[in-house]
C-alpha cells in the first residue's frame, strides 16, 4: 500500500505533495512495516428487513439508513479488521517524540486498514459472484443513525476478541485503534457503487452518501 493521495487525504492535506513531504510518508511507511499485522474475521448471516429495523442473526439493529442499505438482501457478512495493538504503540512512542511523524504515522495506518478492508472485500466479493450473488459496500456502526453502541453485538458474535484481539472501549471505540467493523449485505442484486462495478476498483463513496455527517474532513465526494 502506497497510495500517497489517500495518506494525504487522510493527513488533511490538499494539493501536491513536495519531495519533503514524500520522504515523510515514506519513512512512516517503512516504520509501519514490521509491526503491522493485520487480521479479520468474518461470519455469514441471515438477514431481515421489517421497516426501519435490521435483524442479522439474532441482533436487532434499528437504523433506517442500514436497513435501507441492505434492502433485498437475505444474507449479510459481519465483518472485522485490525492492524494490531503494535500499531497505536509505535503512533503513541513517535508523539512522544514528533507529533508531526504521529500524524503521518495516523495516516498511513489509516490508509493501510483501508486497503486491507478492500482487499478482503474484493475477495469476499469473488466468492458471492461464483454463486450469482453480490455484495454491498461495507456499512459501519456511526455511519447515519447506525448507532456506534452496535459495536458490542458485531464483537460478539464474531467473538472479535478471541480471533483477532479486537475489543471496545466503554465509549465504544475499537481498541486497537486501527480497526474496522461492518457490515456487508450479499444480494442477487447489483448496487450502483459496490465493488463489483466501480470503475476505480477500490473503496466506494457509498458509504459517505448514507452518512449524515456531512462536514466531515475525510468525507468522499458523492
């Protein structure tokens, strides 16, 4: 992964990069190698729609904006992503020391669980397509009304913790840091925007679409 765009986009930082700036993100990229180690976990589920409820397995999820975005689908994927505890290490070590190196560092590890998300999900993607099927972009907890206190289900029925050493905080918030929760619906049914049929053959601003938290600083362009 060395998409420096993404790194920037991801920094806050808009127009062209410098050969200073690339040096950094090299070096952060280089520091990132060795203790990045990225993990997922993923089970497949049955899902209904009822109005603005989601039930996938035996959790109810109530968020029109998910439920509208697993329209026909019978099946989902909860799915789960880490780089790994060593990854905040290295970040918390480098503040320390050089906070304009921490963000880089936020950066690229921001870039990197991305792309590792994509890459599974392309992999994902293949497998539904053998049997006709397609999925549906990755759906978090925080996107729209798709309340961040749904983290506790997706870990536990993934037993998160166990598989790939990924918990919560009491807030919620997945720690290690750099990691990713969703959900992915599996349809017979192509939608405009998945990775099945984006041109760029990467990560979709569908998801930006559906959230309502539109000043958000890393928000795509939809």
């Amino acid at each position: 992964m060395n998409d420096y765009r993404e790194i920037c986009r991801y920094m806050g930082h808009k127009g062209a990069t410098d050969a200073q700036l690339e040096a950094l993100i090299s070096s952060c990229l280089e520091k990132l190698s060795p203790v990045s180690a990225p993990h997922h976990a993923a089970i497949q589920l049955s899902c209904t729609i009822t109005g603005n409820r989601a039930t996938i397995g035996e959790v109810v999820i109530e968020s029109s904006a998910l439920a509208a975005h697993l329209d026909n689908c019978a099946q989902v994927y909860v799915f789960a992503a880490t780089l790994g505890a060593a990854v905040d290490r290295l970040i918390a070590q480098r503040g320390k020391i050089d906070s304009v190196e921490a963000l880089c560092l936020q950066a690229c590890a921001a870039a990197q669980i991305e792309d590792y998300c994509n890459g599974i999900e392309q992999e994902l993607s293949r497998e539904a397509e053998s049997q006709g099927l397609y999925l549906r972009p990755r759906f978090s907890p925080g996107y729209g009304d798709f309340d961040i206190a749904y983290q506790t289900d997706i870990l536990g029925v993934l037993q998160a913790h166990k598989r790939i050493g990924l918990a919560e905080t009491n807030a919620h918030m997945l720690t290690p840091l750099k990691s990713v929760t969703a959900v992915i619906g599996i349809s017979a049914k192509m939608m405009i925007g998945t990775l099945d049929n984006c041109a760029q053959g990467g990560h979709s601003p569908d998801k930006c679409a559906h959230c309502n938290k539109t000043d958000c600083s890393f928000r795509m362009k939809v």
